[in-house]
C-alpha cells in the first residue's frame, strides 16, 4: 500500500472516533449537571425540573397558579414560605 493511501486512511479512521465521542458527550453532559454539586458547575438549589418529568408538571401548575394569583396575595404568600424555610432551617433562634 503506498504511503499516502495508509496516510488518508489513518485521517479518516481518527476522523471517525472523534466525531463519535462527540455524539457521546453531548448525551452525556445533558445529564451530568444533574448530578455535579453546584460549586463544581452543576445546576444551583433553584432550578426547576426538567420538561418532561412529573415534578415538570407538577412546578408548571404551581407556577401558573401563582400568576393567576392578585399580586398582594402572591406577596403575602412568598413572605410566609421564605419565613416557614427560615425557621426550618436548623438554625438556633435567640
């Protein structure tokens, strides 16, 4: 075989394996995040679920029942849940 030939060859094979660990990473990086703490880049505390699962549908009504909601009570009710999360929090209150 000559020299060029097994040349082109060898390109097209690396070629090859670098466009599969392409599709690979991309599968698997859309799920890493999930799972990553968020110091190290992983999704923060707050971020909603994923379309497609049932807690996505399950945030999406609660969502659009707080738009529904007038604006005074929406306050009242953010006031009440940020003050249910302090004191749950496990932290001494003096």
């Amino acid at each position: 075989m000559p020299r060029p030939f097994r040349s082109i060859v060898s390109l097209l094979v690396l070629a090859a394996g670098l466009s599969g660990c392409g599709t690979v990473n991309e599968k698997l990086s859309a799920g890493m995040g999930d799972y990553l703490p968020q110091w190290a880049g992983g999704l923060p505390a707050d971020a909603p679920p994923r379309p497609g699962t049932p807690q996505y549908d399950a945030y999406m009504k609660e969502r659009e029942r707080k738009r529904l909601m007038p604006a005074a009570d929406r306050e009242k009710n953010e006031q009440a849940q940020k003050g249910a999360a302090g004191s749950t929090s496990g932290e001494a209150v003096r």
